[in-house]
C-alpha cells in the first residue's frame, strides 16, 4: 500500500505540460541539499523531490548529480569573476578597488548562503569537470590579488606583500561570512554593520595613505 508521504510527493509533482522545468530550480533545490546533507547524502531522487519532478525528469537535465554541483560551482565563480573584473578596471586608486571587491564578495555571500557555503565551505569531493571550476576560481581570485598587488606596488603595505596581504584581506573576510551564515542564533551587528568594521579595519591595519 503507497504510503501517505509518498503520495504527497507525487501529487506535488508538476504534470506534464506544466510548462518547461527550469535549470534554475534544480540548481536551488540542489544547492539547499548539498549544504544540507553534504554531496554523498544527496540523491537525484531527493532533489528531484524537492523540485516536485519525477527523476526521469530531472535526468533530462543533468546525467548525474556530479553534473548539478560542477554547473553550481562555475555559476557562482563566474559571478564572482565578472564582478572583479569590472571592479578591477573602474578608475580608481586600488584601495578604493580592493574595497569594493571585498565588499561586492561578502555581501554577494550573505545574499546567496546556500551557493557561498557549497562553493566555499562546504566538503564534497572534486567530480569530473571541476578543472574548468578551478580555472575561474583562480581567475577570480587572480584579479583581486592584482589589485593588492598594485598598493603593494605603490609602497603602500604596512607589512607583507601583495600576496600574503592579499591571502589575509581574502580569509578574514570569508571568516566572517562564514561564521555569520553558520552560526545565525549569534546575536550579530547588521551585515552593513560587519562589512564595513571588517573592511575598514582591515585596510586600515595593511595600508597607509
């Protein structure tokens, strides 16, 4: 005999001719799930549950689950590429630039938590297909480094250079999103509020006018 839940899923279920079942839905429901239950506890059939689709359906979309986490990953670092890099061209002195950068990434991480902790923080193997990952990764955080670089350049580090200030000005502001998405019952300041006291106070240790 079905039981009650599986029957609720299935009439959750879109019906055919619904209307085109959007990659956009699988990648949400996919993300909220991969945080959730991590890669291995995550199944098409749970994400396809999620959606309200049948598996079949969703396999016309993506052959594996592999294929949802890479297609999210690239999503999420060419975002952040494509932010850096207008940022990066902007004329402004590279403090101004490494500002918006750091601030362009922490608030796109408070707006997206599911898409920051699966990308940044969460621990799932690499699948096949992540080397093109991995090159917008670096590309990402090539371009905010060049600008670090360019203070450095300028003789304006306090200490360091432009990579470990560049690696420090990066971890502590990933720190921050981090622990505030992990940990919501914290009584934490705005986000407004932890943006700029995390920024300017870092600017303000590494750099001199």
């Amino acid at each position: 005999m079905e039981s009650v839940s599986t029957a609720r899923r299935r009439s959750a279920r879109k019906a055919k001719g619904d209307g085109h079942l959007r990659r956009a839905e699988i990648l949400q429901a996919a993300e909220r799930i991969f945080v959730a239950e991590g890669f291995e506890g995550a199944t098409i059939r749970r994400i396809a549950e999620e959606v309200g689709v049948s598996s079949t359906a969703l396999y016309m979309h993506f052959p594996d689950k592999a294929c949802i986490l890479v297609e999210i990953c690239q999503r999420v670092m060419q975002e952040l590429l494509d932010r850096n890099s207008q940022i990066a061209l902007r004329p402004l002195d590279a403090v101004n630039r490494t500002r918006m950068m750091l601030d362009a990434y922490m608030r796109w991480g408070f707006a997206h938590p599911n898409a920051y902790q699966l990308v940044f923080s969460a621990a799932h193997p690499l699948p096949q297909g992540t080397d093109a990952t991995a090159e917008l990764a670096a590309a990402c955080y090539d371009k905010f480094c060049g600008v670090v670089r360019e203070i450095a350049a300028e003789g304006r580090l306090r200490l360091g250079d432009g990579d470990s200030a560049a690696q420090s000005l990066w971890a502590a502001c990933h720190g921050v999103v981090t622990l505030r998405l992990s940990r919501p019952n914290f009584p934490w300041r705005s986000e407004d509020e932890l943006i700029q006291v995390t920024i300017e106070g870092l600017l303000s240790g590494l750099t001199v006018d």
